[in-house]
C-alpha cells in the first residue's frame, strides 16, 4: 500500500498543512461548564505531534443560551473559554500542526441525559428535532440575526487567536441542517420554502457573516451531511442537479472547503456512478472537498455510539478515490481519537500497528 499521495502538502489561502489527514470533529464532554482544560489542550496537541494535518476540534458552540445541551461541551465564547481554546491552538502550533474550531449551535435537541438544560428553551426553525418531536421554540427573525452574529463572531475570534481556518457545522441535524430539511424546517417565511434551496438561506446569511468578519484570505469550511441521526437513509438533494443547486450558492456565500459527511466513505451518493459526496460535491462545485466515515476501520460511528467494536480495515479502495482526485482531503475521526498517533504510523508503514476501534475510549482522553 503506497500512501505517499496522501502525505503531500495542501495549502488553500490561510490553511497550509503538511499532509491530507485530518482529525474529523468529535465531540468529547471534557470541558467543564464550556472552558476548554489543560488536559483537551494536551489531547489536540499529541494529535499534531502525531501527524494530524489539520485537526478540526470537537463542535464548540456559538454565543447562544441555548446553543447547547451539554455543560461539558466547550464554549467559544467568554474570555475563559477562548484564553482555553489559546492554549489548545498554541500547542498545536508548537507540534507543527493546523487546527480549526468546529463552530456549531446545536439548534433543538434532546434533553442531555445528565439533566442539565440551558437556561432558555431550545431554539430552531420550527421547534422541531424531527419529524414529530418538538422540544423549543420557533425562532424569531430577530433571534435568527442574533444567531448569524453569533457565528461571525465566533468565526472573527478563531482567526483573532491565531486558529488557520474555521468550520461551520452545518451538517447531523443540528441548527442549520434542521433548516435544511423539510422535515424540521415548516417555516413560511423568508427561512423555509418547498425547496432545499430556499431552506438554505439561513446557512447562506451564516456564511456571509463568517466570510465578512474573517475576510476573503481566512479558509471557511462547511460541513454538511445528506443523513441525519434521525433519518440515516435521508437524502436532502436527490440528484446530482438538486446537489448543484443546493451546493453553488453556498459556494458562492464564501465557502472554501465542503467537509462532506458520510456514515462510509465507499458509499455512491447516487445511482449510476460510484462517486461518493465528496466526489460529487467537488465535480458540480470545483471546490475542495474532504470526505470522512469509517476511514480505515469495518464498522462505522453510529455502530460505535451503539457499543460495537470496529476493525482495522485497508486503505486501498480510499487511496484509489484519492488518486484519482475525488476529494482533495480525507477526515478520519475514531483511529485518531483512540491513537493519536496513527497517521504517523500510516506515514511510515507501521500498519501491523493500527489497532481498531474500541468504544471504551469514547470515554477517555486518550494521550498515547
Ligand atoms: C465520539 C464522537 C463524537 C463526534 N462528534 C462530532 C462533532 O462534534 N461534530 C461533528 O461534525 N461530527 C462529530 N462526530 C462524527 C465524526 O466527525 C466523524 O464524521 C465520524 O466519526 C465518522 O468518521 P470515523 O468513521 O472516521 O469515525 C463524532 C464522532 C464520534 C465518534
């Protein structure tokens, strides 16, 4: 297996990293009441000393009361939490490493089995999580301004503290996929619409905002994800034309980069060609993309969260995507949270190394 191709430089405006690998966003409840810890610094830092191109953090959520539903979930706001999020950004720096904050509101959710609950209901599109469930309010067109704001400013304080680039989690059914969808979005405002295109305006304003505050040589990455948790077979764009039509205007909104989104990467987003998201985003687009979802291990996330173990699996159908130019980056998310070091090992052909993927360090910071 010759992986030298994923070991290649990539540089796009602010964003210059060493290799195509990066640490996809997982969240880890390790930040107490929001403030990002010395030990989370130390956990993304072991991730740059071992070869991460980019690390994208965890999601860290945006200036909203309820923005959250987890009071272990870091905050990018407040000076204690962005003095932490310096800590975590200055020892990557110091590994050689780039990194991005995962910017997220996670719009109306399910209350957190710990029982804490923001102070101020949840907010969203139409109060619901999916089909059927409401848990908040309906947003106000006065609280959907407040909201974009919050974003820029978000997306302002990364590039302030010395981060290389900013995700905009727009993807799993939170706050901006809850106004993609049809199935959480019944609006009959300017916000909602019959087609995905008109439910994209809330992203669009979020992404102008974003792009306006950081200005046009900060890298801005969205992510996005046809599935949702509550609809794993979920398709928001159909066909490669309802793809363009939803993905071009966010293109043009500011995005650089498309982290799309997949349970597994080998999956063919449509019938009739075995491009995957990543590939197809990229051909109706020509924007980078970087694909994700159960790189080099046989189960995927969802089975994880369920308590099955994964194996580790070959990189030879990923390589051949990759070679090929289907996608420009490759997110990988359980290997690197359970071995930090594991593209190193991928680097220097030490796969009798690679481990597979235990559920027993969801619970754990893991360091070596
Ligand atoms: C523990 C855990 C937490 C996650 N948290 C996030 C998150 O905060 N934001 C996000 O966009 N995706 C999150 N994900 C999804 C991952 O970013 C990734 O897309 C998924 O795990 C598939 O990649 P993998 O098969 O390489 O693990 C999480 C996944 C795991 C396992």
């Amino acid at each position: 297996m010759n992986t030298d191709s994923l070991f290649r430089p990539f540089s796009l405006k602010s964003l210059n990293i060493k290799n195509r690998i990066v640490m996809a966003p997982m969240t880890r409840s390790f930040s107490p009441n929001g403030i990002p810890t010395a030990d989370v610094a130390s956990y993304y830092r072991k991730r740059a000393e071992g070869e991460a191109g980019l690390i994208l953090s965890e999601g860290t959520v945006i200036n909203r009361v309820s923005s959250s539903n987890d009071a272990n979930i870091p905050h990018f706001y407040g000076a204690e939490a962005l003095a932490g999020w310096k800590n975590v950004i200055d020892g990557v720096h110091a590994e050689g490493g780039a990194m991005g904050p995962q910017i997220w509101h996670m719009g109306i959710m399910d209350n957190h089995a710990s029982g804490w609950v923001p102070s101020q209901p949840f907010e969203g599109p139409s109060g619901l999580n999916r089909p059927g469930f409401n848990n908040g309010n309906t947003m106000t067109e006065s609280d959907i301004a407040d909201t974009i704001k919050a974003y820029g400013q978000a997306a302002a304080d990364a590039k302030e503290l010395g981060f290389d680039c900013v995700e905009i989690h727009g993807a799993h059914g939170y706050l901006i996929d809850q106004f993609f969808w049809e199935g959480t979005n019944e609006r009959t405002d300017i916000y909602g619409g019959k087609t995905l295109p008109e439910r994209s305006r809330f992203a669009i304003e979020v992404i102008k905002e974003v792009r306006k505050r950081v200005g046009e040589d900060f890298a801005v990455i969205i992510r996005l994800s046809q599935f949702k948790p509550a609809a794993y077979t979920n398709q928001l764009a159909k066909s490669p034309q309802e793809l363009e039509a939803w993905i071009n205007p966010l293109a043009d909104a500011g995005v650089d980069i498309f982290h799309c989104s997949q349970r597994r990467f080998w999956e063919p987003e449509f019938e009739g060609a075995d491009l995957n998201f990543a590939g197809w985003v990229k051909k109706v687009s020509g924007k980078a993309t970087i694909t994700v979802g159960s790189v080099g291990l046989s189960g995927d996330f969802f089975g994880s969260f369920a308590g099955e173990s994964s194996q580790a699996s070959s990189l030879d159908e990923l390589l051949k995507r990759f070679d090929r130019g289907d996608f420009d980056l490759v997110g990988v998310g359980r290997p690197i949270l359970a071995d930090p070091f594991w593209p190193k090992k991928i680097h220097e052909g030490r796969t009798d190394e690679l481990k597979g993927f235990s559920p027993a360090a969801l619970g754990e910071l893991v360091m070596s």
